[in-house]
C-alpha cells in the first residue's frame, strides 16, 4: 500500500517537473489573486486563457492549485521616467532599456484546490500564499487526468481550456441520489447571440445527462432544431452532431412528437383558440370582448350539448356549432345592440358553411382529434416521460415549429398556448411525484426562453400567462427534481427570476456590450480579469473558413471538478463533432 501511495505521488510529480515552467509567484499576492513572474523562455507564449497550477505545502501536506491566466502585463520602470519616454519617442528605442529591461506580469485566478492525501487527491482551499519563487507550471491532461482518476467515470468534456490544448474536465451529474448523482435538481443557462454556439453546446449537454439511464430528459423546441438533429437529419453545415445515432448507442429511447401527434385536451385550450383564429373575424366579429364572449359561449353550450373534444373535427360538430350561433338568445349574449346583431346575422345569412368547415373549423379541430395516426394527450405524453418505474427513461422532443403545423390553425399566441400547456402538465406531474415521495430526476430543456419569459410583461394575454407559468415552474420544480435547462440569445431581457435560479451559466460571444454586458457583469461579480477574457472572444462567424471557427465560453457554477472556488472557466468546445465523440467514447 505505501509503495503504491509512494508511486502515485512521484507520478504526479515528475508529471509536473516535465511540464512546461512559465514563471514563479510574484509579490503582491493575495489567496483570491495571484502576481506572476514570467519567465523569459514563456514571454513569447500566448499565456491569457492557459490552465496552470503550482504545488504549495498546506497544514503538513502536498497541495496542488490550478487556475487560469487571465491578463499579462508589461512593465518597464526605465521607459516610465518622463526621460526616457522622451527618447523613446524620438528614436523608437532605447538602449539597452527598451527590451532587455521588460518585466511580464501575469494574474491568475485559483480555480480549484487538491490535496494530496497519499491514496487519492480530495478537494481543498487555498488557505495560505506560497512563497514567492513557487514554481508556476501549465497543466497538461495527463496532470489532469492523474488529479482527477478517482473521478474518470463522471468527467465529460466539451472542448479544451481556452486558448489552450488541454481538454477541459466538467461533470454533469444526474438529480438523483446514488453513483455519479447531485442529490438535487439544478436549473442551468445558455446565452450567446446567434451563431454562437448555443444550440450546439445544449445537444452535448443533452448527451451529458442522457448518459443516465434512469434520468429523462424533455425538450420543448420551438424551432425545430433539436427535433431534426433527434430524427437523424443531418446538415451539411455547422456541427452535425447526429443525435439519433449517439442516443441509439447509449440505449435511450428517443420520443418525438410533433405538433401534428400532440391532442389538446382542455375545453379553454379550443376557446383561446377559437379566439385566434380567424372564424369569427370572418362573422364580422373583431378581436375585443365580444368576441371572446362568443367563443365562450360556444365552447360551453357545444359542452353542454354532449359535443366531446375529440369528435369536435366532424361535420356534425360543426353543423351542431353553426346552429348555435344562429340562436338569436346566444347571439344577445355577445352583441347587445339590435343592429349588431343584425349586421352579424346577414354575415351569417350569406357565409359559405362548406368554406367554414374547410378552411377555418377543420384546422381548429385538428388539435383535438385523438383518431389521429400517431396521436397522443399532453397528459399521457407527460406520464410517460416521469414514468420512474421504467429502468430506462427516454428523451422526448416536442418540435412546436410552424413548418410540422402545415394544415393546422398555427401562429405564435397557438404556440405559446401550448407550450403554457405543457408546462402546466409537467408542473402537475412534478407536484403529485412529489406528494408520492418520488423524485422526477428530469431536465426540462426550453430554447428561445428570452420570447418566452422575457424581464417585462407582455401586452398579448396568453403569451403573458406562460412567462407567468414558466416562473412559477422555475421557482417550484426544483425540490420536485425537476431542472431547467434554459437557452436564450440574451441575458439583459430575460427574466431576473430565472436567472436568480440557475445554478450553471454558459456566456458564449456576444454579451461584451451595454445592457448584456452589465447583465453578464453582476452575475460574474465584478471580476475585471474575467470580464476583460471574456470580451476577448472572437465572433465565430468572423473566422476565415468553418473549420477554423472557435466557440468561446465562460462557465460559472459546479460545473467542473475545477471551479468548486466558484471562479470562471473559460473553454472553447469542440467544432467538430467527431473529436466530442471520440473524447467522451460515444463512438463504437
């Protein structure tokens, strides 16, 4: 046994006496902030963004710092004095000052902490400032891997230290309880603005969790993305990462409905719709009161008239709907005036029932139809997804995009009343798990979540009532094992109740300027150094070609077995899929 700890500990040494030595600790320094000296052999090394450490000896024993550089400075106190600027500026150069007399300054923020306990390496804190001359080394992965072998199992890589060759290590860990689990469900974020990676980095994050069996995961994707890369469809540019094939390889059933295979259930649901729609501005009744009265008031005597939601598509649903606004009583109702009423009644009078039925009722109805190939309830969707009893849960993807609702009454208030749908179902759900003693265990991955739980209110009713809905989730679901995965193109207009709820944060390129920027500045605390990488980040789009293009980001949270100080990382992720592959053994 002690041959064996004697063994590891000289490993890990000599590991560190072969890298490269980029400088010393200089002076001052502080335990949140550390001064280097670089060396003349690294001054011409691109150091801002390299991961480096240093061993120190704390409280009798072998401790290893790892951190990232965030800025160098050059000083020359020579060319300072008022003099010698003069001569400088006259000649260019003086010398012997000007070169051999540069000293290069580095900043380096601690990240992360191990001790050596003699059998394995346990976290700690910097509690004390090494001398200064300590040894400043940059890490490689075979350093990282020797940390952190105790931990193999549960490190996931998305890319490499920024501006760096070593690979990154972050962990995602499962909300349950047991091997490789957090105990607790945790919302993340992803920001960035298009084209800057967003999308890309939240499939590998999906593949991250998906790597648990017994964890579901449930995207509600407005676009369509995640849906085409889920089915297999690739694309020819970009990152086609081909979900399907990855997910088939870790056994995880992959659940995709659509719009068209979703059967909305709820009386209100066909009301709000109605509404919408354009059936009643084609009866002269405008959007206001009067014609959500009228909708009301339709849905409750079809109701009452033992018409059921499902069999609303049928002619004789229609032709039931149609004498009912013909009913001179139910029509007092909703317009007050003799002459309003009149001036309906002669629309009504001379409207083409066949057209109604085809263009207007006909796409309504088709939301509510169960006989539909294929079709399932939002409520049995949900259930099969929190279905613990299953040892292999699946991921479901719900493409709500405009381009699957061909043939169905669909715009932007549709959506969001869908979407209000599913999250009041899974609220639900998470709540009776709840009352059960069961723990969901869930990612809820939302993108486009500015549109949909933007900071201010929103003046259309319905849109308003899912922010008010995703709040209140985000808020609740937690304790439930419910977590949010949320992705949105900015910070500043997304809600401050959300962003004070997650745990994790990704920043990708485009937060460096005026509200975004102040945004991103309150959460990162400040941090001049991390804020002054950060705007470092080059557009991904401003790359000569798409194989150079680089992927920036900044995480904040318990995201990695190196950022337990709670300090930034900086990493740029993989542009191509196969290296992601490869790295996380997703590949046969």
């Amino acid at each position: 046994m002690e041959k064996s700890m004697f063994y590891e500990r000289t490993n890990l040494e000599q590991l560190i006496s072969s890298s490269e030595r980029i400088g010393t600790i200089g002076s001052p320094s502080s335990t949140s902030e550390l001064s280097l000296d670089i060396l003349g052999t690294a001054v011409e090394k691109k150091l801002v963004g390299e991961l480096a450490l240093f061993r120190f000896s704390q409280d009798g024993k072998p401790h290893y710092a790892l951190g990232q550089i965030t800025e160098v400075q050059l000083k020359n106190i020579w060319l300072e004095d008022p003099t010698m600027r003069s001569l400088a500026r006259q000649r260019g150069q003086v010398n012997p000052v000007s070169g051999q007399q540069d000293t290069h300054l580095g900043q380096m923020t601690v990240s992360a902490v191990f001790s050596d306990n003699g059998n394995r390496f346990e976290p700690s804190i910097l509690g004390t400032v090494p001398a200064t001359g300590t040894s400043i080394h940059l890490a490689t992965d075979e350093i990282l891997d020797r940390l952190l072998e105790l931990y193999r199992d549960e490190i996931f890589y998305l890319g490499h230290v920024y501006g760096s060759t070593p690979k990154l290590p972050l962990w995602f860990k499962h909300f349950g309880t047991g091997p490789h689990g957090a105990g607790e469900a945790y919302h993340l974020g992803i920001f960035g603005k298009t084209g800057s990676g967003k999308s890309v980095l939240a499939k590998m994050i999906l593949l991250a969790y998906a790597r648990y069996p017994d964890m579901a995961i449930f995207v509600i994707d407005p676009q369509g993305e995640f849906s085409k890369d889920a089915r297999g469809e690739m694309r020819a540019e970009g990152f086609p990462l081909n979900l399907s094939s990855v997910l088939s390889l870790l056994n995880k059933e992959v659940v995709i409905r659509s719009v068209r295979d979703l059967v909305l259930d709820r009386w209100d649901l066909f009301s709000e719709i109605l509404y919408e729609s354009p059936f009643f501005e084609r009866l002269s009744i405008p959007k206001g009161e009067n014609r959500r009265i009228a909708s009301e008031v339709l849905a409750e005597r079809l109701q009452r008239g033992r018409v059921t939601l499902e069999n609303l598509y049928d002619r004789q649903s229609f032709n039931r709907a149609w004498q009912i606004l013909g009913d001179g009583n139910v029509q007092m109702q909703f317009y007050r005036t003799q002459q309003s009423r009149d001036r309906f009644n002669t629309v009504y009078q001379d409207a083409n029932r066949d057209e109604f039925f085809n263009n207007y009722w006909g796409p309504i109805t088709e939301l509510f139809r169960r006989d539909r190939r294929g079709a399932i309830s939002v409520d049995n969707l949900i259930q099969q997804t929190f279905d613990l009893d299953r040892s292999r849960r699946p991921v479901v993807v719900i493409d709500l995009s405009r381009e699957m609702a061909s043939g169905l009454f669909w715009n932007e208030t549709i959506q969001a009343l869908v979407i209000k749908r599913l999250l009041d179902g899974l609220t639900y759900s998470a709540e009776r798990a709840y009352r059960e003693n069961r723990f969901l265990n869930t990612l809820v991955i939302l993108d486009e979540a500015h549109r949909l739980a933007p900071r201010e209110k929103i003046e259309n009713e319905k849109q308003e009532s899912v922010r008010l809905s995703l709040l209140d989730a985000v808020r609740t679901t937690r304790k439930y094992g419910l977590g949010w995965l949320f992705i949105s193109q900015t910070l500043s207009s997304l809600h401050k109740e959300i962003i004070g709820q997650l745990r994790i944060f990704f920043f990708g390129f485009g937060l460096a300027l005026g509200t975004e920027f102040m945004s991103l500045k309150e959460i990162v605390g400040g941090d001049p150094n991390a804020l002054k990488l950060y705007q470092s980040f080059r557009d991904p789009h401003s790359a000569f070609d798409i194989a150079s293009r680089q992927y920036a980001f900044m995480t904040i949270g318990p995201v990695s077995p190196l950022s337990f100080a709670g300090t930034p990382l900086f990493l740029t992720v993989y542009n191509t899929p196969e290296e992601f592959l490869r790295v996380n053994r997703f590949m046969r």
